[in-house]
C-alpha cells in the first residue's frame, strides 16, 4: 500500500496559473482539462464573478511518462492578494497568463506577477504564456485597442518580455480554437521534471 502511495505522489505535478483576473487562465485550464471551450464572462459582465480557487486534474502522457497534473487556478484581482499565495506551497512549475488583447496585462507579468511568483517560488521553472491568441488578428480587438493607442501584443513582445523576466520558455495559445493549449502542458511537464531544477524544494508561503 505505501509504495502505491508513493507512486501516485511520484507521478502526480502540482501546477499554478496566475496573471491578471480575465487574461484567459480558466479557459486554459478547462479546455485542456475537460476537453472543451466554457462559457466565459468578461469582466465587465455583471454576471462575472472570478475565481477564487479552483482546482482541477489531468492525466498526461509526455516523453513515455504518464503523469496526473493537480492544475490550480486563481484570482488575478487585487482584492484576493491576500489569499492567493496560499496556492504555491508544494507547487512545481507556474504558469503566468497574460491576454494578447490586453498590453496592460503583459505589462503587470513585470510589475506584479514575476516578483511575486519569485517570492513564493524562487527556485522552480516559470512559463510566459499567451492567452488569446485568435484576437491578434481580430478586427473589432484592434479597433478597440486602437482607441486606447495600443495594439494586441506581438509575437516578438512576448518573446523579449519572457527574456527579459527570465522565463522558462515562451508560449502561445488559444483556448478558443484549441491552437497551442496541449504544448503549453507539455513543456509545463518537461519543465516540472527537468533535473536542472531541485525539485526538492518545493515552493512555500514565506
């Protein structure tokens, strides 16, 4: 009994999204983890409401490995700064989300959410991703940055801000259409279990 308990720890990984409430994370995590594109509310819905924590499980088969990945999703607003660190202890490899439609959001990965990932888990692997990828070329998402003089954030803009953060590795994606959610998973796995990364010392609440 012990040493199956001690193979399910052995292949389970714990993984933590976070970045700027409504950036795309929940959308990530459900299509990779049910299969599917939800039903999602902007932020500007009254009927929006964001996740406090929400918790989900995948089986994955990377490299010949079958692995279960506990998938921890947050809040991004400011009014749950508090409770959010609660989620790293014991994590292995964190995703920070920013949406391609929204600048401000890869902006705040410099200001807020790298500083506070490498707080809580100074030592363990961190994924750029960016979310949204099918609005970059949306019409209606330029215009609408447009007004605000901006425009949805480029492939190079992504790249220099995970170099310049000191990212793990750059991705993107588009839970909408599906485009690039399975590789984020893959490399969150490879990162997980690299070797060049002491394992042991999981990420805590300091």
């Amino acid at each position: 009994m012990f040493k199956k308990q001690r193979k399910l720890v052995d292949n389970r990984r714990k993984l933590v999204v976070v970045g700027d409430g409504a950036c795309g994370k929940t959308c990530l995590l459900v299509t990779f983890s049910k299969g599917q594109f939800p039903e999602v509310r902007g932020p500007h819905d009254l009927k929006y409401v964001p996740t406090v924590f929400e918790n989900y499980v995948a089986d994955i088969a990377v490299d010949g490995s079958n692995l279960e990945l506990a998938l921890w999703d947050t809040a991004g607003q400011e009014d749950y700064d508090r409770l959010r660190p609660l989620s790293y202890p014991g994590a292995q490899v964190v995703l920070i989300c920013f949406a391609i439609d929204s600048p401000d959001s890869l902006e705040n990965v410099k200001e807020k959410w790298m500083p506070e990932v490498r707080h809580f888990c100074p030592e363990h692997p961190v994924i750029l991703i960016g979310c949204k990828k099918d609005l970059r070329y949306d019409a209606k998402t330029i215009s609408e940055l447009n007004t605000m003089n901006q425009k949805p954030v480029t492939l190079e803009d992504g790249e220099k801000a995970s170099k310049d953060v000191g990212a793990y590795k750059y991705l993107e994606c588009s839970a909408k259409s599906n485009e690039g959610i399975r590789e984020v998973f893959d490399h969150a796995v490879r990162a997980a279990t690299t070797p060049a990364v002491h394992r042991e010392r999981r990420c805590a609440v300091l």
